[in-house]
C-alpha cells in the first residue's frame, strides 16, 4: 500500500524573487524518499485547495521566517480537512526548533532528506505515532506533556554524491522563470563564514560539496532535458574553497561543459584573484553575485565580514570590469553603529561601479532568528520568539510600514535613514535598468543563434517533437522583440 506526501512551500505570490524559481529543497527531499521509502509517492502544490483536494496521507510544509505565519495558517487549513500528520521543515524551525505551534506534529531541524525518511518510515510502521515513537527519531522537535520537546541532531549526510539529483518533474509547473531561459542548481550545502546576519551555517552545519564530476553530470543532465541559456548555480556561496574551484576549471575544460551556456554563480571578494576572473570569463561564468553588504570598514566588521575590506571590495570589482563580466552587487544598511557617513560609503562604491553592476539590491538590516543579529535585537526588545508576527521581516521598499518593521539603526533616525534608502533604491533602480540593456544585445545575438539551431533541427524532426520545437523557436523569437521594448522602454523615464 503506498504511502502519499503532498509538499507545500508557503511564498509570497507578490514577491518576484520568491516565485521566480522551483524550491530545491523539496526537490531533493521527494527524491530522496522516493529512493529510501518503495511505498512513497509524492505530489507539490501551489495553494492548500490543490493540496486538500489531493487527499494525501502526510503533509510536508517549507517555512522561512518571512512566511511561517502564512504557512501555519496553510498547515491549519489542511489539517482541519484531512485530519493527517503535518511536518515542518525550513529554514526557520531549524533556527527556532521549539517555535512549533500545535497544528504540526513534528519539526524537522536541518538538513531534512534522512529525518524525512525515518519519519516517513515511522508513520509505515506506524499510522497512530506519537510521542512514544518521536522520541527515536533523530533531528525533530515535537508536542509532549503540554511543552516542545526535541531530539538529538540528525547525522548529517557522508556523501552527498549519494543523493539523487532533485525532483525535477515534482517542482517544475507554475514559476515565473521559463526552464529553457534559467535553470538553477546546487553544487555545495553551507558556508564556510560566520557572518553575524545570516543564518545558513546553523541550518547546513558544516560547509559540504557534490563532487565536482557528480555538477559536471548534473549540468550534463540539465542541458540535454533544458538546453536553458543560463545555469544558475544557487549555492549560498559557490566560490567558497579555492582548492574546489581549481578541480571544477580543469573538469570544465576537458568536458567542454561550458561551451553553449552561460553560468551564474555567488563569489566572495576576498577570494577572487585577477587569474579567478579570467576563469571566470573563460568558462561562460558571465554572472558573478556579491554580497558586499557595505563598504564602510566599520560595518563590514560588525557584520563579521571577515577579511573583508573596502580596498578588497573594489579589487574584486576591478577584476570583473577588466574581464567584462556582469556583477550583482547586495547591500545592507541600518546596522546599530551605522552612521549616514557609513551609509555613504556604500552608495557612493555602487555609483562608481555602475558600468559593472548590473544587478543592484539595498536594504534594511533583518534581525533573522539564528543569527548574531537575532541575539541582538531580541537583547534590545526588538524582537521575540514568543508572539512575534513573522511577516515583519519580509521586507520590500515598496510596501515598507514604520510600525511593522524593527529598525536596528541607533546613530540615524528613521527620517535619516528613510531617505537615504530612498536615495539608494532609486540608484539600484537606475542601475537594474541600465545592466537589463547591457544584456539584451548578448541575449539577442544567443538566442538569434539558438533559433538557427532549432530550426535546422526542425527540419530533421517529425511528430509530437516538431510542435515542442517550434513552440521553444516562437517563445525564443518572442522574448527577443519583447522584452528589448520592455526594458528600454522603462529605462527611458531615466
């Protein structure tokens, strides 16, 4: 008798970022249980009316912070229909493990794929567990006597070329990217720095790698079912350990893996050697992501930045611009100690490099549970873990509100730092614009060269796959007119 998990994921459906792309995480949990477990079979949904109307015997729920309370509001809903055991996973029960409210049965802390299958090979044995049976389990936080209780930690996984790649077929519909423009991957778990406003080391543990032939298959794999333009490696730091960057350069090369497409990935600035950047530029990497969050001395360290300067900062950016490379640049402000001086210093680094930023972000500092921040503000009474209202610490300019938000400035005021958000957003806003024209020309001669492809292909092709084709050869002509007279049309206001 098979056994059905129905995977939901609670997202903001305004949120461009949150609906652009697939959620891996649940990709390789269905993966892994459909490997581990012979009774399982699994299903995603975008909404709980799809989840409910699929009947299923588990629900499995993904929470970030920013969305827990959306999610809790999901998991009621289901479980007030079905009657079924609920998991939690995510990133913000991992932080926050006995932050679990009634409707869930268990919480699942870190990484998941293992606690997963034990539970799932529990309820198998099991249908009526409880906490007699939880207590067994590894890695879960869960209701006991009136109060959350939790287990030891989960055994983190030896060989990550174990796992299987993700459930692509299960997490593929209803995102906002087409696969054949973007597809992204993981090629690493963690990080390998402590920096005090993120939260990944708790979740992840220790900073772990594929092996670089197991993301040479995966790439291998992901372009002959895509053949997408871009391969967006989606580690919370790709560039992480110099010595794996040496074998992923002499794999690329003899594989070839890179002729045809383009990568993106996220570096870090007191990594990147002038060779690194050639490396870059050599292998199709024309996308590189930074984290700068400020470029005041003084910041950077209290975000614990380590080994980070601003002289660094702008070695990185020298590097990019000498090797034509496209940067995505992120920024913080609003630290306690940040001063408009400080503040300052970031804007006027991003303005100077404008002609290699392409992508701009800027924002408030987020006290996330997890972090050094976290500890911070919930010493200064900003924050709580008992009736906190999660959505405050989803963040976006445009819906800003001064009374949901718990400011951690303590040398501007709010008008100050009001103004110069708006001052740097409106930089960003340019920036984004003008780096989306830069693009077009190279993405209109890619794809000018990938319709030839396809239409000599066309010719050689009969049936069902010749109407895939000339629908992959419309969309590609399509987005070539569209979205140049989107883009320029909106950078024209500039």
């Amino acid at each position: 008798m098979s056994m059905h998990v129905a995977f939901i994921t609670a997202y903001d459906p305004e949120s461009p970022y949150q609906v652009s792309l697939p959620p891996l995480g649940i990709g390789y949990l269905s993966a892994y249980a459909k490997q581990q477990c012979w009774f399982v079979q699994t299903s995603f949904h975008h909404t709980v009316e799809e989840l409910i109307a699929a009947k299923p015997d588990i629900i499995a729920v993904s929470a970030t912070t920013e969305n827990f309370s959306h999610a809790t509001a999901l998991a009621r809903a289901a479980k007030e229909s079905l009657g079924v055991p609920v998991i939690l996973g995510g990133m913000h029960i991992t932080s926050l493990p006995t932050n679990l409210p009634d409707v869930y049965d268990l919480g699942v802390i870190g990484e998941g794929e293992q606690t997963l299958v034990d539970i799932l090979n529990m309820y198998n044995d099991c249908p009526k567990a409880g906490p007699a049976e939880f207590r067994k389990l590894k890695g879960v936080s869960y209701h006991e006597d009136g109060r959350v209780a939790m287990t030891p930690s989960q055994d983190l996984i030896k060989v990550m070329d174990d796992l299987p790649y993700p459930d692509r077929d299960l997490i593929d519909h209803g995102w906002k990217v087409p696969s054949w423009e973007t597809v992204h991957l993981v090629s690493s778990r963690g990080c390998p720095y402590k920096c005090s406003f993120c939260s990944s080391g708790l979740h992840w543990k220790r900073f772990r790698f594929f092996s670089p032939e197991y993301v040479a298959r995966e790439i291998e794999y992901l372009r002959e079912r895509y053949n997408p333009e871009t391969l967006y490696f989606f580690d919370d730091l790709f560039v992480g350990h110099v010595g794996r960057w040496r074998e992923v350069v002499k794999l690329f090369r003899e594989r070839k893996i890179h002729e045809g497409v383009r990568f993106r990935a996220y570096a870090r600035v007191d990594l990147i050697t002038e060779q690194m950047a050639e490396e870059f530029a050599e292998l199709n990497f024309k996308y590189i992501d930074f984290g700068f969050e400020s470029n005041s001395e003084k910041i950077l360290k209290f975000l614990t930045k380590t080994r980070v300067t601003p002289e660094i900062n702008q070695r990185a950016m020298d590097y990019m611009a000498k090797n034509n490379l496209s940067v995505g640049a992120n920024f913080i402000i609003g630290s306690p100690p940040e001063t408009i001086e400080d503040m300052q210093e970031s804007f006027d680094f991003a303005n100077h490099n404008r002609n290699t930023i392409d992508r701009c972000s800027v924002g408030p500092l987020q006290p996330l549970p997890g972090t050094g921040v976290w500890n911070y503000a919930k010493l200064a009474g900003l924050v709580n873990e008992e009736d906190f209202e999660w959505a405050r610490l989803g963040v976006s300019y445009d819906t800003f509100k001064w009374d949901r938000f718990p400011f951690m400035g303590e040398k501007v005021t709010r008008e100050q730092f009001w103004d110069f958000w708006t001052k740097f957003h409106n930089l960003a806003k340019e920036i984004n614009y003008v780096g989306q024209i830069r693009g077009i020309a190279h993405q209109r001669d890619m794809r000018a060269l990938r319709v030839q492809e396809l239409e000599r292909e066309l010719q050689s092709l009969k049936g069902s796959r010749v109407i895939r084709l000339a629908e992959k050869i419309r969309n590609l002509r399509q987005s070539i007119s569209g979205n140049s007279k989107d883009v320029v049309g909106k950078a024209a206001s500039f």
